[in-house]
C-alpha cells in the first residue's frame, strides 16, 4: 500500500484519473478520490469513465495487440463520492485481433458499457487520410486558463461569472487546451451568435507520460469526450443564459478508430463538426492530428440535446437558473 501511495505522487494528473487497482482477475476499481463531477454536471466526467474501461480492457491483453477501435454506451449518471467497478470479459483471443467487453457498475447496476479490438502491429500497402486543417499552431495561441483568468480579473465582469469562472480554474482538469477560435469575450460565450457546427482546438496532457501506445490512448480517449457534443449547439446558440434555453445536453454513446501511434503530452489538434441534430439528439464526428499532420485517431458521438422555450424572452431565465447551469465555456 505504502509503494502504491509513493507511485501515485509521482503520478500526473491524468495518470491518477486513470488509476486502477485489481480487485482479482478481470476485475478492477477506483477511488472516489481521484474521480471528477465536473462543475453543474449531472454526474462524472464521461471521457473519465471511458479512459478507466479501457485501462481495464488493456490489462487483460497481450501487450502485442493495441486498440484500434472501441464504441460504448452511457447508460447511467457516473457518482463521483462512490468506487467504480470495471468488470471485464475476454471475448476472443486471435492470431491478429482480439476482443473485450468492459462493464462499469456502482450500486450493483451498469453505468456504462463498452466494446473493444486490438490489433497486432500490421503493415499496410494503401494508406490515405483527410489533410489537417491549415490552422495557427499552439504556441500562437491562448489556453483557456489564460482565457479565462483574463475574463475573471476583467473589472467589467459581473462578480456571479467572476466566482463561476474561478470554480473552473480550480477545477482538476488533467488537459491544456487552446481553442483555435476562442470567444472575444465571456458575453459571446453566454449569448453566442449562430455559427457554423464545426470547432477546433489544440489539446495535450498536463506533464511528462509514460512511452507505452496504451498509456496514450487511454489518455486520447478520457479526452475525446471534451467539447465534441457541444459542437451540435453551435448553430442554435442555445446556453443556459438564452431562449431558448438549453434545458440538457449529455453523451449517449461514443466510438473511438485509433489509426496510428501518438503522445498525448505532445499536442495533437481536435477538429470536431457536427451533421444532424433532431429528435433531441445531436450528431457529431471528430478528426485528430499531431501537429505534423498525420491523422492519428477519429471520433463519433451523440448526445442528448434539449431546449426549451421560456415565456416572456430572455428576462424569463432566472438568475437562479442561470447559476445552477452556467454556461458551457
């Protein structure tokens, strides 16, 4: 217990969100200390959850095999004040692929559910890929801590988003994140303006990791789950502070194609766009690139997305309301 303690010192922040200990075989678990609920959400962080499912899966695979795809589902809210169990089942065990299903469970129910194949290392004749955006590179551009410590020392800001805005600063989030095109100012973030469903950011893990490819796409994964959802609100610039107003947004399944080795504490860009929405329901798919270019990873997401009308127009958004939501930023 003693050497575990001293290893998780030594650990970064997203080592320790994605720590498991084994209970026996195909079985593992967490500590409610080392999970995050995210301010105003209705449970744990998804892309938490997913990083532990396949930390688990990997444990229980010959290392010659990596992960190259996953999909899963969001069945119940994660409680952060709770241990997760991740339950694995070896479905196959091949020459070239194998196959495991993860189970989270709390309360003796499933929260969440998750496939995955890995593949051994195999060279490919054809190859070809979507050319990476032609964006500024990180270094010319701000993170949000940045972003946000600006907009909370700004005299103008009103004290209820200056208190929201340093609850997100302290927050433990493992992640650097540099927004290609940031808002101009905090009020475009409560009360955007309609634009096109389509965003990108830089993004890396906060410290040194591990060279291990599995390390990394744990990582990929926990981090996959930012931002990608919300992309689907963009073309209604619906907020919590807006009427309509946003009433729910949260992930229902998400699938993951890993394509080639990557670091995560090296940046890689996230471009996200979205494709449908309807049926309370938003559509949205995600390519990552290192910063040379080469697409490293692909993503696919829907999520709940709810608005409602509110009688009598904006003044009919409660200040109440509007602090218990706070806006996405």
């Amino acid at each position: 217990m003693e050497k575990e303690t001293k290893a998780m010192a030594l650990q970064t922040l997203i080592e320790k969100a994605l720590h498991l200990t084994r209970v026996e075989d195909n079985l593992y678990t967490t500590t409610p200390e080392q999970q995050w609920r995210p301010l105003n959400a209705r449970g744990m962080f998804g892309g938490q959850i997913i990083g532990l499912s396949l930390s688990a899966a990997v444990r229980t695979v010959d290392p010659k095999f990596s992960c190259h795809s996953l999909h899963c589902y969001f069945l119940l809210p994660g409680d952060a004040s709770i241990p997760i169990l991740f339950a694995v089942k070896r479905i196959r065990d091949g020459r070239t692929f194998a196959t495991r299903s993860v189970v989270a469970i709390q309360r003796g129910k499933a929260i969440f559910s998750l496939m995955c194949s890995f593949q051994v290392v195999e060279e490919s004749l054809l190859t070809h890929q979507y050319p990476m955006p032609k964006v500024p590179m990180p270094e010319e551009l701000e993170s949000h801590a940045d972003i946000f410590t600006r907009w909370m020392n700004d005299p103008k800001t009103p004290a209820i988003a200056q208190k929201h805005l340093q609850l997100r600063l302290q927050e433990p989030v493992p992640i650097e994140f540099r927004p290609v095109n940031p808002a101009k100012a905090l009020l475009h973030v409560a009360l955007p303006k309609k634009q096109e469903p389509r965003q990108m950011v830089w993004m890396r893990a906060k410290g040194n990791l591990p060279a291990e490819l599995a390390v990394h796409q744990c990582v990929a994964a926990y981090t996959s789950d930012h931002y990608l959802v919300n992309t689907a609100l963009l073309p209604h610039a619906v907020t919590a502070y807006t009427n309509p107003q946003l009433s729910m947004i949260a992930s229902l399944d998400h699938s993951i194609w890993f394509h080639s080795p990557f670091r995560t504490d090296d940046w890689l860009l996230y471009e996200m766009e979205s494709t449908r929405t309807g049926s309370g329901r938003g559509l949205c798919f995600s390519r990552v690139f290192t910063r040379d270019g080469v697409m490293v990873m692909s993503c696919a997401q829907e999520g709940v997305v709810r608005a409602t009308v509110k009688e009598g127009g904006l003044s009919a958004v409660k200040p109440a309301e509007k602090q218990k939501s706070g806006p996405k930023l």
